[in-house]
C-alpha cells in the first residue's frame, strides 16, 4: 500500500491500482471509498463496528475491495 497523505483522522492511498480514503468520524467510526483504476467504487460504505483504528480501517479496506 502506497501512502498519499494520512493523518490521525484521515488515509489517502493507493494498492494495486486502486485509490483508498478512509475518514475517521468524530464518533469513531470509518467511513471507506475504494476506487478502481476505471472510477468504478470497489468499496463505498461504513465499516463495521468491529473496525476501530486506522490500521483495521485499512485492512477492510483491501479486504472489502478484494484487492489484497
């Protein structure tokens, strides 16, 4: 996984030709968009509860997309 720009609150980054975000809410939550190289979503959605910190947020990520 390539890193863009990622602070404690947000991820910017690439895997595989895929763009990743990833946003922490003020509530704890992640919020996750994955896009293929096409604009195509390949994750667009909450993670589950589960999914408490950046490094978790990431895997789903990778995992939710199916691109690991």
């Amino acid at each position: 996984m390539r890193i863009i720009a990622q602070t404690r609150t947000e991820f910017s980054g690439t895997h595989k030709g895929a763009s990743i975000d990833i946003q922490r809410e003020p509530d704890g939550t992640y919020y996750i968009i994955v896009k293929a190289r096409d604009g195509s979503y390949l994750y667009d959605g909450w993670a589950p509860k589960h999914v408490t910190n950046m490094r978790l947020a990431k895997i789903e990520a990778l995992r939710g997309a199916k691109i690991i």
